[in-house]
C-alpha cells in the first residue's frame, strides 16, 4: 500500500515537473521587449529577425510605452510595422498591417516569409519567458507560435 501510494505522489511530482517547464513564468515589463531578436521558431535556414523599438510618431516614450516599432530581416525581403501595446500584463498587442520591400526570391524562401508575415500580423500576444526569449501568439497551437531569442 505505501509502495503504490509513494508511486502516485512520485508521478504527481514529475508530472508538476514536467507542467512547469511547458508554463514559464514570465515577464511583463515592456522596455524588456526593446533590441534586436533572431528567429528560433519555427526553424529555418532562413535567417530572420525583428528589431523592437519605441514607436516615436505615437508619442510613446521608454517610461511610458504603448506602440512598438517592429523591423527586420525576413527570408528574401525586409519588413516593418508597429504594434499596440493594449494590456503589458497580459501582454495583449495589436499588430498593423506589415509594409515589405518588393524583392522576388526561392519558392521555399518566399513560402516561409510569407507564413512568418501571416504569423507576425496575427500576433496577439507577447510573452517574455526570460529577458532573452521572446514568444508571438497567434493562435492556440504550437504552430501558432514565433520564438525568438535577444541578440543583444
């Protein structure tokens, strides 16, 4: 009985293990979003960043951040668009429509941009799970998803 019973809290813990590394805790501070970001995920060949900055014409500020700049690297062509901070404890964005320069490249290369654009514009949610590791939802599943680490 105290065998069965010392294997179901064994298995309880391990499972409380392995909970916690799929829900990292995370950060809510804004500013922790600024600097220059690699794609991770999904992986490609294809390098691909996003640069955050404050979106000055918005009036937003360091101490008082509410529209984001995004830039960067996609597969073939360079890109930018800003996004409402709605809620930073939520993480809530609201991502506009994405402006890109007009440069033809490979089928594969121009397929995955074009997911990573549709990933990009549908993002709703920011998670910071580490002040190195930046997570874009867009949906509920794991594809639905764009990690990137901090570059600097």
């Amino acid at each position: 009985m105290k065998t069965g019973i010392i294997a179901i809290l064994a298995m309880m813990l391990c499972f409380g293990c392995e909970q916690a590394q799929d829900s990292p805790s995370t950060i809510t501070d804004p500013q922790q979003l600024l600097g220059d970001w690699r794609l991770i995920n999904p992986a490609s060949s294809f390098k691909t960043t996003l640069s955050v900055g404050i979106d000055q014409p918005s009036g937003g500020t360091v101490s008082g951040i509410y529209s984001l700049k995004f830039t960067g690297d996609a597969a073939v062509n360079t890109y930018i668009t800003t996004a409402l901070l709605v809620n930073s404890a939520t993480g809530s964005i609201d991502v506009s429509a994405i402006t890109t320069t007009k440069v033809a490249g490979s089928p594969d290369a121009m397929l995955f941009e074009q997911s990573y654009y549709t990933k990009l514009k549908a993002a709703t949610r920011y998670e910071l799970t580490s002040p190195n590791a930046l997570r874009l939802y867009s949906g509920s599943s794991t594809s639905d998803r764009l990690i990137f680490e901090k570059l600097n």
